[in-house]
C-alpha cells in the first residue's frame, strides 16, 4: 500500500494499527487482574474479620448453625488466591474467563457475609427478629 492511500485511511479513521489493539488488550488483561486482586483482598479480610468475630460470639450467645455457612464461605476468595498462582502458566484467555468469573463470585461472597452479619446480628444480638 503507498503512503498516500495510507494517510488518506488513517484521516478517515479506517486504518487499524494492530500494536495499539495488542497494547489494548495487554492493558485489559492488567486491568482484569489487578480487579481481580482488589475484590479477593477485600473479600479474603471482610469475611477472615466476619468469620473471627462469629467464633467469638458463639462462646457469648451460644451455636448459631449460620456461622458454619461464614466459615465456608470464609473459604472462597482464599481458594482462589491460592488458585490464581496455580494457573499462572496457563494461557491468557483462560486465566481472563478465570478471573471474570472468580471475581463475580467473590463480590458474591461479600453480598453473602454483609447480609448474614446483618441477620446473625439481629437474631443472635439484638433479639429484634421473628
């Protein structure tokens, strides 16, 4: 192709330079990763902190059968830690369809904590409930 006929493309916007579309995507796959960190480390400690303070409070009010729920669910941004270091060798669109769909999870498990804290609390705590 001569220069002319490339710069007339690249004027009207029809040019596609595939370095920018790699460094793109490079910079999506980082992206990826580092939500994919922010969300675990945010749900690795709101869950640890939920789950130790419920051992606490089963020596002051007693068993709750929903603490072994938090205890699992304790669990989930910990294995995926463990997990995302395991599949680092794998290819890049298998390690992103891992992080999307583990990080999905882990927000999930931080809905599931904060709502059964605020039940636990209310039944256990509080007495308010049914």
């Amino acid at each position: 192709m001569d220069l002319a006929r490339m710069d007339s493309l690249i004027q009207c916007g029809f040019y596609l330079d595939f370095s920018d579309i790699f460094l793109n995507l490079k910079l999506l796959f980082k992206m990826g990763t580092k939500t994919f960190s922010l969300v675990t480390s945010i749900s690795m400690v709101l869950t640890l902190t939920v789950a130790v303070l419920s051992i606490i409070c089963v020596v002051i009010t007693g068993f709750y059968p929903g603490i072994i729920v938090l205890l699992l669910v304790a669990l989930i941004p910990i294995a995926s830690k463990f997990y995302a270091k395991k599949i680092i060798s794998k290819s890049n669109d298998f390690q992103r369809n891992y992080y999307t769909k583990l990080t999905i999870i882990n927000l999930l498990s931080i809905l599931i904590v904060l709502w059964m804290t605020f039940v636990i609390l209310h039944d256990r705590v509080l007495h308010d409930c049914c």
